[in-house]
C-alpha cells in the first residue's frame, strides 16, 4: 500500500480535510511593502485534524532600526530584535516548517508575499504551498449581518476565541487557528468537505461563488469512479440534462460541485440534477465517440450541441433528366459535403458551377426539353439552355459526369482550368477577379479535400489504429465504415496483438448505409480519421487498402494554402 504524498497542489481534488496539514502564520514587519521593508518577528502554528501539532516562533533582526509606529502598535522595540538570528539564518527553517503543508493567514497575500520575496533576496526556492486567506474565507461564509467585518480582531470577538490577537507574531497565529477551526465547522453545512473545494471558495468573488444547492448536490458524486469515460446528468423525470466526457470521471463530476463551475446555464443543470451515471471507456477516444452518441440520442437541453449534433448541409445532384445542383441537409450518393452551414454550401455551389458546366438555373426540365426562351445566361455561354430544346440529356451527360469525378477524386480537370483561368485573369492585370475565383477555388479544394478524406474511410470494411497511451502502452480501435466498432487497451507489458485479435473477433457488426460516409454521423468519422491519422497512432490492419484519390483535393492541398490559409481538419 502506497502512502499518500506530503505535497499538496491546487490541482489535488478530493483531499478530505482532515488530512491536510495547516501552518497557520503571522509575520510582524518593519512596514507594508515586501519589497522594501523587513520582518521582525515570525509565528507559526501547524495543525492537522484539529489537533496541534507544533509552533514555531522567533524574533528577527531587520537590519534596521523600528519606525516609532511599529513600535507602539507591535511593542517589538530595536532592543529586542538587537540579539535576534537575522532573516537568513531563520529562512531555511521556516520553509521547511512549511514544507508540504498549506499556509494560512489572515490576509494571506500579504504574508506570502513577505515571504516570497524574502526566498527571491536569499537564493531560497520558494515552495509555492497552497495559500488560504481566512479574511477571504470569512467573507465567503459569514453573512455581512453577521460580521459586518472580517479583521482578525472582529472575528476573534466572534467565535469568542481563547487566544486575541495583539499584534505579536505567535499569538495573532495561534487566533487566527482558532478562527480557521470555526470556518472550518461552517464550510461543512456548505458541502465543503475537501481541500479543493475550500481553496476555491476562498478564491472565488461572490458572484462566482457555488450556491448551497450547488454544493448539497456534490453526493452525487459519490461512487463515480477515477476512469475514462462519459458522464450524464439526469433530472427529476429521468431525463437527461447534460452528457460530458472525462480522462477522470470522478474529478469532473465533483468539479460540478465547486467554485470552479462558473457557467450560469451549467449551474441551473446541476440545481436540477437528481442523479449521475457514467460509463466507464477504455480511453479518450472511445469516451468522444460515446458522447458523440449519447448527445445525438438524448438532445440534452444543458448540452451548446444538443440540437441535432450531427446536423449539416451538403450539395447534391437532382435526380432528374438535367441534373442541376441543390443544398440538402441529408447525404446522398454523389453529394459533396459536409458542409457547417447552409451558407457555406451555398457558396461551394457558386464555385462548382464556376468549374462545372453544370446548368446554374433552378427550373425541372423534363427529358424532352421544353420551348421556353432562352435566358441571357445562353448568351453568355454559361448554359446551353436545355430548357428551348436547344441540349439533350445525352449532350448534358458529360456535365454530369465531370461533377461525379470531381466529387470522387476520379479527375481533376475542373480544378487545373480554374487555375488556368485565375493565371489569365492575373496576366490581363485584373487582380481584384483573379482574387476573388482564387479564394473561392481555394475554399472549394479545402471542402473536396474534407469531403474525399472522410469519405475515403468510411468506405472501409475495418480499420485498426493502435496509438502509444504514454505509459508504454497502446490504445486500440477498431473502426468499420466510418463507426468505432470496439475499444481497448493493451497495457505496459502485455502483447497487443492478442489484445486486437480479441476486439476485432468481438467488435460490433457495422452494415453500411448510402452516401458518401456509408451512413456513418460526421462528427464521428471526422473524430475518427483525427485519431488515426495524428498522434503518433499506427495502422494495424486496413480491409483493404486505406487510399485516397490520386486526382483528388488532397493534391492541392499545398496550393489552397499557398492561395488563401485556410485551416484544413
């Protein structure tokens, strides 16, 4: 069995109180700037579980005779510091007396900086302790009507403590205890009950501070474990009101119950929150896609993703005698996407139809043409106006087809004319146009990019990806048409291969569906192909081969971000 490590940190959550060690000091100066003026006197008093269990007190030499003011308050004379050790031969027992421990003091900034700057002009490291103001605490916990004052002496008044403060090192430390043990008592009816949680509320300004519904809540924590995984909060009709995910479940959730929650919207969640469940998952990964799912099934209201997680807008050829394009907000084969919003698929029709001979009008025409008369986009040569009759389906075919191959990474011919064009416009000195095609060409070869890659793994029967955990261990996936099929670890010392071996023979079954990502959700394959293709991740097995198109975007990937930095996922 392991002992627990002396050193405390900010960043330890869940300490119970009763296991923290306190020193509780007091510093007597020759004045109020660290920088310039000297300790006189320093008192100290550690205490753990209520209990105490040691002091330290001593004069010091300032160097320096006393400011008359000093004096009368503090009635430490130069007489009495004349014989005192001088700062640097009290300094290493002072720090050590500290050393992992959390200091505490009425006005704590004021100490710690004494000290902090007394380590900077005697070479000492300073240990950077957890700090705890009592005066910040008080006001934390304490009404106004109830202690209209926070100085120490108010407070001592309050509590009715054996030992009042006097200016004197040793016994404004040995008050100051006697009041931290008090707030101690009250911050326990608030829910505060670990180190965290008590630092955070004396951190916090009022507005930010956890509300006694917040913190009565924090039982529901209890039972959550330290694991990766997802978390959900349901409220009082089961529902689900917030899914999250977490490296450590156990400190995410109890973070819900402290200081450090600020979100307004997050904090009416928790006041209504009647229970927590999780699921535990072999790691990150797994835990993203699992949220990814659980958010899309649940639509919980408390979640900035909530509605319709996985909704966005493609464009698509119309099924009809001359295709036009359209913007739909659902895959079809041949579609182009995804896309985030329905303007940006709008504007990568404008660039398609720019490089595509595509009709750009929004008429049905039927197979045997029509008699309309033709628009001025006929006379402009961008249209060969089917809808007089003046085209036939088999003469519009090749349009179709150059789309298909655009789409598909089949040939790039569009591309390179468009390039061609931009270099025109730029010869003939018409900068301002050669600009704005090259921008709109630059974003349509980021979205094809986007389109051919995420489509490319989707069309995979089975990928596996083994990534390093950092512990010299690997974490596996195991993905099918673009879905994480099964999860695991093979931990320091154990062969993965088994381990693989054994999740691909338990994996899940994945049928594929139509369009272009085999009707897997975008956000997973782009989660997906993020995981295999960064952080060192290996491929294990690809049934088949993982490509991409050879005459696809990815070839002009260098120059869109030579023509316009875009940032590409």
């Amino acid at each position: 069995m392991h002992a627990r490590p002396s050193q405390l940190s900010f960043d330890e959550l869940g300490t119970p109180l009763r296991e923290v060690t306190f020193v509780v000091l007091d510093l007597e100066t020759t004045g109020g700037s660290a920088g310039k003026d000297a300790i006189t006197e320093i008192g100290a008093v550690k205490v753990r579980g209520g209990e105490q269990v040691g002091e330290l007190a001593t004069l010091v030499d300032p160097g320096t005779g006393l400011p008359p003011q000093i004096v009368a308050l503090t009635g430490i004379t130069s007489a009495m510091t004349a014989g005192a050790p001088r700062l640097a031969q009290v300094l290493p027992s002072v720090l050590e007396f500290l050393r992992g421990t959390v200091l505490v003091a009425h006005n704590a900034p004021f100490d710690s900086g004494f000290l902090r700057a007394a380590c900077e002009r005697h070479g000492q490291a300073w240990p950077r302790p957890p700090v705890l103001c009592t005066a910040r605490l008080a006001r934390a916990v304490l009404s106004r009507d109830e202690a209209p004052s926070v100085r120490l002496g108010a407070l001592a008044e309050l509590f009715g403590t054996d030992t009042r403060p006097t200016h004197r090192a040793l016994a404004d430390a040995r008050a100051t205890v006697e009041v931290l043990h008090h707030l101690l008592e009250r911050v326990g009816n608030l829910g505060v009950q670990s180190l965290e949680e008590l630092l955070a509320l004396a951190r916090e300004s009022a507005p930010h501070r956890p509300t006694q519904r917040q913190r009565q809540k924090r039982v529901l924590a209890q039972g959550v474990p330290s694991a990766p995984g997802v978390y959900l909060f349901r409220g009082p009709r089961e529902e689900v009101l917030y899914v999250g995910t977490s490296g450590d479940l156990q400190k995410r959730v109890r973070s819900y119950f402290t200081a450090g929650e600020r979100r307004r919207r997050v904090r009416d969640m928790v006041a209504l929150a009647e229970r927590v469940d999780t699921v535990v998952c072999a790691h990150a990964l797994e835990a993203s896609v699992r949220e990814l799912r659980l958010i899309a099934a649940h639509q919980p209201r408390y979640n900035r993703r909530s509605r319709r997680p996985n909704h966005t807008w493609w464009v698509a050829p119309t099924a009809e005698a001359f295709p036009r394009l359209s913007v739909v907000n659902s895959p079809r084969d041949g579609a182009l996407g995804p896309f985030p919003s329905r303007r940006a698929a709008a504007a990568a029709v404008d660039t398609v139809l720019d490089v595509v001979p595509l009709r750009p009008c929004t008429q049905r025409i039927p197979a045997t043409g029509a008699s309309a008369t033709p628009c001025a986009l006929h006379e402009l040569g961008r249209c060969a106006a089917p809808c007089a009759g003046l085209q036939t389906p088999e003469e519009y075919a090749p349009a179709v087809g150059a789309l298909d191959d655009l789409v598909g990474g089949r040939d790039d011919a569009a591309l390179r004319a468009a390039a061609d064009e931009i270099d025109a416009l730029a010869a003939r000195e018409r900068f301002e146009a050669a600009a704005r095609r090259r921008d709109q060409l630059a974003a349509l070869v980021v979205g094809l990019g986007r389109a051919q890659r995420l489509a490319a793994l989707a069309a995979l029967p089975e990928v596996v990806g083994a990534r390093p955990d950092g512990r010299r261990g690997w974490e596996v996936a195991v993905v099918r048409y673009g879905r994480l099929a099964a999860a695991g670890v093979a931990r320091r010392g154990v062969a993965p291969m088994p381990v693989i071996d054994a999740l691909r023979l338990g994996a899940q079954t994945v049928l594929p569906g139509s369009g272009p990502l085999r009707g897997a959700p975008v956000e997973e394959v782009r989660l997906l192909h993020r995981w295999l293709t960064t952080g060192g991740t290996r491929l294990v097995v690809s049934e088949p081969s993982w490509t991409e198109p050879a005459r696809g975007a990815g070839a002009w990937g260098a120059w869109a971000e030579r023509a316009r930095p875009v940032e590409v996922d």
